[in-house]
C-alpha cells in the first residue's frame, strides 16, 4: 500500500504553519508533525493596506526554515497557500516574487471561494460528519481575516455567507480606540451581533439551528475544558456559553494559562471567545462539535483526493445543486420552468460529449446556471439577465471556485445577451474560460426556448445527432408555436459555435 509525505504550508493573517502528513487509503490523513510561527501579516493588511519590508522579512526566513524541515521529511510533495492578509496587500506580487526567489516556493494565494472550500472538506473526511448534517447545522469557519458560515439541513448546503469579522480584523478595528478591555468588548460584541442580525432575518426566518461545527484556533482547547475529557464528541451549548461566560472575566494571560496556550499574551484570545459565544448564544445552539480540523488537513485533503489516494463518501456536487436551489428560490424563480430547463440543457450536453468536448465539472456549472438564470427578475423584469449576473458574482455557492463562479455568471449573461469577441472579454475571461460560456450559454439558450412559455408542454424529449444536426424529437398535444418560433431564432448562435444545427420534430401523443 502507498503512502505519501505530503507537506501542507499555510500563510494567514496571524501566523505561518506546516503540516506534515502521512496520506494512506487506509489510515487516509496521519498528522506527523505541526510547527507554527506568529507572524502577523494581517497587522499591516488591514490597517496599512501593503506588508511592511519587517514582516516580509520574517516570512521569507520562516518559508525558508520550513524547506529544510521538508527535506528532512523527504516529502513527496506540497502545497503552499496564502489567505486574505496576503491577498488583500498591495505588494502580493512582490511578496510572492520574493518568496519563490528566497525559498524556491510557489504560494497560491486563495479566494475566499477556494479557502472556506478547502476547510469544508477537511470536516466533510471526518467520521460523522454526514450523520450530523441530517439536522439543520451550521459550520463556522473563523479566521483572521473574517468568518464563513455555512448552513446545512437534510445532508445538503442550504446557503454560505462571509462577514468580514475575523479575530484579527476586529482587534485591530477596535483595540485601539477602546478606553478599556471592557468596553473592547463590548463594541465586539455589538459588531458581531450586528453582522449575525442580519444573517438570522435573511436565512433563518426565527428558526433555530441546533448544532454548531467550529472550525478555528482554541475551539479545541475551550471544547475540553468543557468536558474535561474532550475527544471531538459533542459538546452541550449551555455548558460551552456558561464557560465562556466565566473565562471572558480573567485577563488575556489568565485565558492563556487555562486554555495551555503558548502564547500567554495573544491577543487573539478575547475576539475569539467572543465570536465563538455570540454565535452560540443567537444562533439557540444546543450543541457544539470542535473536530479540530484546518486548512492544512483541507490542503492534504485536496491533493490526496485529486491523486486518488483515497475517495470521501461525502456528495459535494449535490452539495453545490442543492445551495444553488436554495439560491433560487430565495430570488423566486419559477421552480417548475427550472426543473424543466435543467433536464433539458444536461440532456443536450450529454447528447454532445464528443462535440462540445466538456467535463462532467463544466456539466455541472451548466445546471447551476439553469437554476440561477432567472434569479434578476427578483430586482428587474427589464434588465433580468445584468441583475442576475451581479446577484451570482455577489453570491458565494461552497464548492464553486471564484473563477467557476464567473463561467455560471457569464453563461447566465449570455443566455439572453449577444456574447462579445473574446477580445473584448479578455480582461474578464481567460481563453478556456471565454470557449465554456459560449459553448454553455448556446445549449442554454436552445434549451431555454424549449420552455419558453414556462408551461412545460414537452412530456418525453430525447436527443440525438444525425449527420450535422441535433435532432430534439418531443410529445406533445399542446400548441407550440411560441417555442418554435423562439427556438429558430436561437439556433443561430448554438450553430456558430458547434457547427451543427438543432431541429425540432414533434411526435403526437396518441
């Protein structure tokens, strides 16, 4: 049996990490060795906009002790990823340039997309995760930077938000400006509630959500302080808030003693206990599960899966449908005409592998934006398909990368819109990006006119190609001279870009 060394760097707002694993199909992902070093990039981010030369100094010698420490592993490989610290400085190229210079590292700097889809999946390989997610469940993921909260129900992804209340981006929006640690607090609190405010009356509608996942830095430590002997089962909610409450009245350093922290005066200490009590408190929380898991176990994770060293049970593209449905209904699309267009554009897509030569991942950005494509409509009958373009590049669906997330957008668009020369997209969408939305938006737009009445008059369609033609053959007693006068109209455009021409032929029901 194989087993691989993998090393996983991470560069956050607040530290630098490595993990070093052992990746197996039978023990999957075994920890073997964890270093950490405090360097606190957000510091300057955030508040200065750029990373001074002091920090970066810092970095690249970390990176470059940590090379060493790969090579006394022998890892077989890596991966290095940077967050919004790194992301949101004005010198990131420099930055990066430097590191790969100094340390022979290439360091991929995350979207917020691709960062909280990595933490997920680290949880999504634990034991139990999917029986916990059977109950309406949410997973918040806290960083430096700010926090993702993702909420589950009946084993799917409901819908994921991202307020920009990190640890360290509150410490240093407050800290400063606060005459005392007690007041500190309280306008943390305040600024914490505030953002939940508004999540809980868009999403929950006064429900409740029973069970909370945390995912963060001293979650683990507060866990088995809670339960004495914590080993990642449930925690009840009453006991995690009452011991909040009593631990938030020491000192930073009194917090560090009890909690075993190294850093005795991190003062990261108080906002994460904060936000891991406010969330507890308004989302009426009853129970609390710290699996102790991080991007780094999420990086191991990804790269085992995508060289199949070993396989999750865990259905992440239904996890993308179902958010999008979620989605879609939350802007009042009409659910029957999207059911009806998803059928039909996968069966046209799956007619045509050997023509549009797609993947099974562009099949899936296709039926997203079959749900999503009528979301604009919510803001503006006239102008649907511009609003529904900002709604989904405004919107994060977990599973879908940043750039995945602008193909569904562009395919949407283009769905009614002319679509432009490349050249005039080229700042927008790279090549291959720019031939997935012509090629999704031509079987959208046929798809669509199929059921352009939105009544749904085609009860059996199968698809085939004959010669140069797509040949669509349908039942139906009803008249449908609207679909098929749009649908010529439509044609035009889906035979531009596959060079064969779709055809209706109507089979009577008898």
């Amino acid at each position: 049996m194989a087993v691989y060394t993998f090393a996983a760097i991470y560069i956050g707002s607040y530290e630098v990490s490595l993990k070093i694993f052992e990746l197996s199909l039978k023990k999957k992902m075994r920890e073997i060795d964890y270093v950490r070093s405090r360097i606190e990039l957000g510091r300057d981010a955030y508040s200065k906009g750029s990373i001074g030369y002091e920090l970066v100094e810092a970095l690249c010698d970390t990176l470059a002790e940590f090379t060493g420490i790969m090579k006394a592993y022998r890892v077989d490989s890596y991966e290095a990823c940077a967050s919004a610290a790194l992301r949101d400085a004005g010198n990131e190229l420099f930055i990066l340039d430097q590191i790969r210079i100094r340390t022979g590292l290439n360091v991929n700097v995350l979207s917020n997309s691709e960062h909280r889809f990595i933490s997920y999946r680290a949880l999504a390989a634990r034991d139990g995760f999917e029986e916990l997610i059977q109950k309406r469940t949410a997973v918040i993921d806290i960083g430096g930077g700010g926090l993702q909260l993702t909420l589950f129900d009946n084993g799917s992804a409901v819908t994921t938000e991202y307020m920009a209340i990190g640890t360290m981006r509150l410490r240093n929006q407050l800290a400063d400006k606060s005459a005392n640690l007690e007041q500190y607090e309280l306008q943390m609190e305040e600024m914490v509630n505030k953002e939940l405010d508004v999540f809980c009356a868009m999403f929950l509608e006064g429900k409740k959500i029973p069970r909370l996942i945390f995912v963060g830095d001293y979650i683990m430590e507060v866990a088995r302080k809670v339960e004495k002997k914590h080993d990642n089962k449930m925690v009840g909610a009453e006991k995690f808030i009452g011991y909040l409450d009593k631990i938030r009245k020491k000192s930073i350093e009194m917090i560090s003693s009890e909690l075993s922290i190294p850093n005795e005066s991190d003062p990261l200490v108080v906002p994460y206990m904060i936000i891991f009590e406010c969330m507890a408190k308004k989302m009426g929380a009853e129970e609390i599960w710290a699996p102790g898991v991080g991007i780094s176990d999420g990086i191991a994770c990804g790269f085992a899966l995508k060289n199949h060293i070993f396989k999750l049970d865990h259905d992440f593209d239904a996890d993308i449908l179902s958010a999008a449905r979620c989605m879609a209904a939350r802007y009042m699309s009409y659910s029957p005409h999207i059911d009806a267009l998803c059928a039909m554009s996968t069966l046209i897509f799956d007619t045509m592998k050997k023509v549009h030569g797609l993947s099974s991942r562009e099949r899936l950005l296709l039926q997203v934006a079959a749900i999503l494509h009528d979301c604009g409509k919510y803001i503006s009958i006239a102008n649907a398909p511009l609003c529904a373009y900002h709604i989904i590049m405004s919107s994060e669906i977990i599973g879908l990368l940043h750039h995945e997330r602008e193909i569904v957008a562009n395919t949407v668009l283009y769905n009614t819109h002319p679509v432009p020369a490349y050249q005039e997209l080229s700042g927008e969408l790279d090549q291959e990006s720019y031939l997935i939305v012509a090629k999704l938006a031509a079987i959208l737009r046929v798809s669509n006119a199929m059921d352009r009445s939105h009544k749904q008059k085609f009860k059996k369609v199968k698809a085939v190609i004959r010669g140069r033609e797509l040949v669509i053959t349908i039942e139906t007693e009803d008249d449908i001279t609207l679909e098929k006068t749009l649908f010529d109209v439509k044609t035009a455009y889906f035979e531009s870009v596959f060079s064969i021409k779709p055809v209706i032929k109507r089979k009577r029901i008898v």
